[in-house]
C-alpha cells in the first residue's frame, strides 16, 4: 500500500482547448510526491504535450460518456494500492453521468469541474440538442449536490450554478501564465483590432462582423480574426458579401503572441464562456478591450466596466458606437486598460495553483 494518494481526472475528449490548458496547468502544479494522477479520456489524450511530470494515461474504450462508466468504476475498484481517491470530472454531461455512476463509491471523493455558464444550456441548434441540454440541467439540478465539491471558473457562474444545484459550488479561476508588456507604440496607417476565438456560434462572430460594419471609422481598422472552426465560411461569405477587404482571416495559428503585440483594442463577442482566457491574454499584453456582457467572467475580468468596455450580448450598434468612441477617445480606453492590467494577480498560475492545491488537501485530510 502506497502511502501516496491518488487523483483521476477525467476528461471525456482531449482537445487543444482551453480546458486542457486548465487542466493541465492544475496536473502540474500539483504535487507530485503525495498524488499519483491518472488521466482519463475516451480519445487520445492530447493534453499530454502540455504535462511535465510522468503521470498514468488511460483511454477508455467507448465512444461516448454514457457507456464509459462501467469500465472506469472496475478501473478504480481494481486501483487498490491507495485508501483515498479523488475522481475530478471535467464538462457537463460528464459530470451529471460521474454523479449517479460513482458517488457511492468508498474512499472516494468526487469533485466535478464546470467550465461553461449554465446559460450553455440555453443555446441549443435543434431539437435534439435541446433535448439533450435540457436533460443534463436536471441532472445538474438533481444530482450534483452528491458530489463532494463543484468548482466553477467565475464568481457569477457558482452563484448561479448552487441557485440551480443547492451543490457545495466554489471558485477557481483558471490559472493564467502571464507578464505584463509594454504598450505597443507603433504608428501605423491604420490601428488593428483583434479577435482570438473559436470560429463557433457560442463567440458570434457575425455581431462582430456586423457591429465593425457600421462603424463610421472602420476604414481606419484592420479587424484580424484568429481562429479555427465550423464556422469559418460563413464569416467568409458575410465578409467576401459586404467586401470587408480590411478584415482578414488567421487560423490554426500556435502562438498568438505575436498578433497581441501588434493589435490596438481588442473585441471579444461571445454570447456565453465559462472563463475567457484571451481577456485576461489580452489585458496583460496591454490592449483595451471591448466584451460583450454575456455570462460569465466578463465583468469579473473588467472589473464591471472599470477595467473595459462592456455592451450587451448580440447588440452589434452598441458595439459600432464603442468601435468609435475608442477611435475618437483612445485615452478613456487607455485610462481603463491600465486599471485591468494591473488587477491580474487574480488569475496568476501561482495563485490558482496555491488555491487548488489548498482544495485538494482539504478534501484528502
């Protein structure tokens, strides 16, 4: 019997995500000589790129949730060098399953990781996603109060989220490796706004779109759009229909560093996140931002409006008349930045990771 305690994380599909970054800044900041961490995914782990220490990889031989949880629960039952256990589960429908299949389990603590707002399950395309959307907030509502902790990445989502739940709902930011930069003081014919996401319905890239459209000083702007997604062509079509020539398209890019030092304000449009990281991105690399105000970390990041400029989710005139006033009032924008750069020690990895480490020990005492 080891004297070492163990950790699961599960995470149904590794991708290049943001929440394998979260995750795998949380595996490496633990420590390593009190856990042994176990990694588990239907898919091959892509996170492993992004790990530092030599953990245990398993890839579950089922092609969706639901089905996987006999095999992990004979995976833990077999595990049997180490009397405690904790089993941190990571996306919705994953977590709502990890309730009715393993909160009986002895020794074994159960914490569910939720990384988008409630409201996700607002949005749906068809019936069948509504369907299943609507589902998982029962599950959500039913059954996450059995689990032994929930964590959420924002102040506004666990306070919804335990409204919703009645569950034992607490906050941890994503941790964030940053430095603050110096401003980009480049006189250039024209100023560059930038926006990093997914190409996806949930950024809304077609607000955007439409709000850089009808600014009156959008022949004075570069807009660049870097990302990947499905819905890459349909903002080329609404590009290429309106001959936006000033607006130009970067995707699959592996560091975007080098656009964040180039760009002058910053647009974000999303109709919901969990936590945007690019906020916090942006910020330190000294940028004004504009964000639409959806749920949830906007206001959290920008300090309610103190730190930047917030406007209401798919209100693209709104964003037209902020696209503007930056252009006319730079300084205000400036002024607002400066306030948000320097409250970003809230997001440090050396913070989140103190934090998580403080959650883990508690829940292993």
């Amino acid at each position: 019997m080891t004297k070492k305690n163990k950790i699961y994380f599960f995470h149904p599909y590794s991708g290049k995500g943001g929440a394998d970054l979260s995750i795998s800044r949380l595996i490496n900041g633990l420590n390593h000589k009190k856990y042994d961490i176990d990694f588990l995914s239907l898919n091959y782990p892509k996170i492993k790129k992004k790990i530092n220490f030599k953990i245990n990889y398993k890839i579950i031989n089922s092609k969706r949730a639901f089905f996987s949880f006999n095999e992990i629960n004979n995976y833990i039952e077999n595990d049997k060098n180490y009397k405690k256990k904790i089993f941190i589960s990571n996306q919705n429908f994953a977590n709502a399953l990890s309730t009715i299949f393993l909160r009986k389990k002895s020794n074994l603590k159960l914490i569910l990781f939720e990384r988008n707002h409630i409201y996700e399950l607002e949005n749906y395309k068809n019936f069948s996603d509504f369907f299943k959307k609507k589902i998982i907030k029962l599950l959500i509502k039913f059954f996450y109060k059995k689990a032994d902790l929930v964590l959420t990445n924002s102040k506004s989502s666990s306070k919804d989220l335990r409204l919703l739940s009645k569950a034992n709902v607490k906050t941890l930011y994503n941790p964030c490796f940053f430095k603050l930069y110096k401003k980009n003081k480049k006189i250039k014919k024209k100023k560059i706004i930038l926006n990093v996401s997914r190409f996806a319905d949930q950024k809304d890239h077609l607000t955007l779109l439409k709000g850089f459209k009808n600014s009156k000083y959008n022949n004075k702007f570069l807009l660049y759009l870097v990302g990947y997604g499905q819905n890459e062509n349909k903002i080329r079509n609404y590009i290429d229909y309106y001959n936006l020539n000033n607006v130009k398209i970067f995707k699959n890019i592996f560091s975007v560093n080098k656009f964040y030092k180039k760009a002058d304000l910053f647009i974000l449009t999303s109709i919901y996140e969990g936590f945007p990281n690019v906020l916090v991105e942006a910020a330190s690399f000294r940028i004004p931002i504009i964000s639409s105000n959806f749920k949830s970390g906007a206001s959290e990041i920008l300090l309610n409006g103190k730190g930047g400029t917030i406007f209401e989710v798919k209100n693209y005139k709104k964003l037209s008349s902020k696209i503007d006033e930056f252009y006319l009032n730079k300084k205000l924008f400036l002024n607002k930045e400066k306030i948000c750069a320097h409250s970003l020690y809230r997001f440090s990895n050396k913070k989140i990771i103190k934090d998580f480490n403080k959650i883990i020990y508690n829940l292993f005492k």
